[in-house]
C-alpha cells in the first residue's frame, strides 16, 4: 500500500512527498462520510432535522471532489488536485451554511479543522487564511439562515458563530506558526547547504551528496514532528472546541443567572486552555523574550489557585503548602503561571478518575527557593523516566497532547536559572517534580 501511494510523476520532491498521506486524507474524506450518512439515514431513528438534505448534498459532492482530486494526484498534477479541492469545498461550505443553517452541520466540525491543515501544510499561509475566511463566512451565513428559518434568536445564532470563529481562528494561528516555522527552517537549511557547495567546489559531488541525504533525513524528521504535533493539537484543540461549544449551549439554555454563570465560567477556563496552548507553541517555535521581574512566588501561587482547579477538573483534589512569609523570585510571571498549568495538566492526564494535586513551596536558604509538584496518579516507568523532557516525546496516545509541556517547562525554568527535574525518590505511584529557582534578593510591598 505504501509502495502503491508514491506518485514519482509528481516532480516537485516536497509535493512528491506530501502525496502519500494526502491520498489516505483524500480517500478518507470521499468514502467515510457517505458511510456515515448511510448510517444517519438507515441506522437510527432521530428524526430528519431541516436543511440536512443540502448538507447530505454538500457532502456527497466534497466526497466525490476528494476522489476526482486522487485521480489527478495519480497522474502528477499534485498542486491543480489540491488547489481544486480547496477552492470548490470553500464554494460548497459557504453554499452549504448558507442553504442549511449551524445546527445540520454540527458533526462537520473536525472536518473543517482538517481543511485549515491540508490548506496551510500542503499549499502555503495565504491558502490557510483564504479557508479560515471563507470558514467564517460560511458561519455567520448559517447563522443568518437560521434566523431566517427562526431556528434560534439572531442574537444566539450570531454568537454561536462568533464562538466557533474565534476557536477556528486559535486553530489557525497555530498552524501558520507551524507552517512559517518550517518554511523558515528549510530555507535556512537551503542556504547552509548552499554556502558549503562554494566553499567546497572541488568536491562538490561528494558533499552535495551528503548534504541531499541530510536534507532528506532533516525534512522527514521535521514533517513527522510536525505532523505529530499538528495531530496533538487537532485533538486538544477538538476537545477545547466541544467544550466551549457545550458550555456555551447550557449559557444560552440555562434558566437562572447562576446556571448562566457557571457555564460561562467554563468557557473562560476552556480558552484559558487554549491559550496556555498558543502560548507554549509560540515559545517553542519563536524562543518569546522574557520580561522578567520580581515578584512573591508564593502569593501567585495561590492567585492562580481557582486556575488550576479548573484544570485539573472538579474529581482531583488540590492541596497548596505555601510559606505565610513572602517567596520572592526574578522570573516571567506568565511564563512561570505556564509552567504551573503545564504540569497541573499532566497531572490531571495521570489521574482521570480523580485524586490528589499538591503543590509544597519552601525556602531552601537565602538564595533559593523550592517547589515540590505532586500527584498520586499512575506514576511515571521506570525506562521513560529519562525521556519526558524531550520534545514531542509523550507517553499519552499518538493523538493526544504535543509532547512539548515538559520540555517548555524546564527551558522557561533553567532559562531563569532554575531546574525543573523529576523527584527520584518518588517512584511507583504518583510523580513528584522538584522546581529550584533563585530568589529575588529582595522584600516586596505588602500589597504584592
């Protein structure tokens, strides 16, 4: 099957290289939502909402688009199949939304996701943003059209799409910070490569061979990185869309202030999320310059509190051990609030069915001060105790996660001349992470 997916007619090396998993999307995409409305259609008994039929019609023609375009990627022309696909699926989500409303495409939503990916990976940044537009569009159209058929209220319809616009568009970001990444690095790359060819001409087909293999090796590493973290962050991202979107149906459902409260403050805590994403994202991929300064460990630590038990969830229980006396330290504020977030993340993954979060804070000596970060969850083995501060190693499934939390966290840490590392004495059950940082050097005012 793999021997059959390579299309050497393809010249350009990049695109030949992109055809193999494009066609499994491509397939994917023309055969398994035909299975799936074969299913809605003679599998179940919910009952036949308004604007479906254009959906089921907008769906049969992109699943029909996906196997022309294999079609032409079978006999070379890998871009005009890509940029066809792009363009008509625009044409037909707008017409789609427009015709049929929000509610008849709710299950499409990680499909669109997968066109802002194929869009930004295997054309460029301005095919990602033309989706992202026409993706927008496409909502606030569905929006209109539900008002129009007194679906919902104009000012529920609206900010439904407001809602999935602004997640589409964190989506997005991403993406392009992913994509422009890459593109910088194998331009970078191409220039080294480039230098070494004049330097070395009297033996420029030795070292042109070399440097082809280990361009060849570079790419295919830097894709199945990126390919690994764009399937974490489609997934985290996914799951962020869901709630945001539950959170935001119970607000426009509730009955009562309180009950529109609390679902509001889910969906705070569900972009709070988000952003603690972008966040460690650009930081990898930018190196983001701290503007450190000093500040009381101690008293962050229990403002950002309500913040971590968001995140651990309301099953895990959160102890904070602080000193009564003030902590002070030179650090980022927010890059150490990411660090605290990054670690009370993968504590919440450890414990799924609930359990204990502490987080123990004392002064070592006049120069240090220590944080000891806790959980009693399923611990960490014995043999990948040396490899969870690599970058992109993760020991969750595949599509979970990025595998960069840890790894962020001891760069921002050693990067304010502290450590991050992992308790050895903690072992079996459980994980404890040992924080040192240097004091501040200084008393703060009361109201700090």
């Amino acid at each position: 099957m793999r021997h059959w997916l390579q299309v050497p007619a393809i010249a350009d090396p990049v695109d030949r290289r992109n055809a193999p998993m494009l066609q499994v999307i491509l397939l994917a995409l023309g055969t398994l939502p035909p299975a799936l409305w074969l299913y809605r259609i003679l599998g179940t008994d919910i009952a036949w909402r308004p604007g479906e039929t254009v959906s089921l019609s907008a769906s049969l023609l992109i699943s029909g688009i996906a196997l022309w375009s294999v079609v032409l990627i079978r006999r070379g022309r890998f871009q005009w199949a890509i940029r066809q696909l792009m363009t008509l699926v625009a044409v037909i989500l707008v017409g789609s939304y427009a015709l049929s409303g929000l509610g008849a495409h709710m299950f499409e939503m990680p499909v669109q996701v997968l066109w802002l990916f194929v869009a930004g990976m295997m054309i460029g940044r301005k095919a990602l943003w033309a989706m992202y537009g026409a993706i927008a569009l496409a909502l606030m159209l569905g929006a209109g059209a539900d008002v129009r058929n007194d679906v919902m209220e104009a000012s529920h319809a609206f900010g439904d799409a407001v809602i999935r616009c602004v997640m589409f568009l964190l989506i997005a970001l991403v993406i392009d910070r992913s994509v422009a990444a890459l593109r910088e690095s194998l331009k970078e790359a191409l220039a080294h490569g480039a230098g070494l060819e004049q330097a070395n001409i009297r033996l420029r087909d030795e070292i042109g061979a070399r440097e082809r293999a280990q361009a060849q090796l570079l790419h295919a590493q830097k894709m199945e990185a990126v390919g690994r973290m764009a399937s974490g962050l489609a997934h985290d991202f996914g799951h962020l869309l869901t709630l945001v979107n539950g959170y935001a149906a119970n607000a426009l459902e509730a009955d009562s202030a309180g009950e529109r409260a609390a679902a509001l403050d889910g969906v705070r805590s569900a972009t709070a999320r988000a952003s603690a994403q972008v966040r460690k994202l650009l930081h990898f991929g930018r190196r983001d310059i701290a503007f450190a300064e000093t500040f009381d460990a101690a008293g962050t630590l229990r403002e950002i509190e309500p913040m971590l038990r968001q995140t651990l969830g309301a099953a895990i229980r959160v102890d904070l051990q602080l000193p009564d006396s003030q902590a002070p330290i030179r650090f980022d504020r927010e890059q150490f609030v990411l660090v605290m977030l990054n670690l009370a993340a993968n504590a919440a993954d450890a414990m799924p069915d609930g359990g204990r979060f502490s987080v123990a804070a004392r002064v070592v000596d006049a120069a240090t001060l220590e944080i000891l970060v806790g959980d009693d969850g399923s611990g960490i083995p014995e043999p990948l105790r040396e490899r969870i501060f690599e970058p992109f190693f993760s020991t969750k499934p595949a599509e979970h996660g990025t595998g960069l939390g840890l790894a962020v966290g001891r760069d921002l840490v050693e990067a304010a001349g502290g450590s991050l590392t992992l308790d050895p004495a903690a072992r079996g059950a459980g994980a404890v992470f040992r924080i040192r940082l240097p004091m501040g050097g200084r008393e703060l005012p009361p109201h700090t």
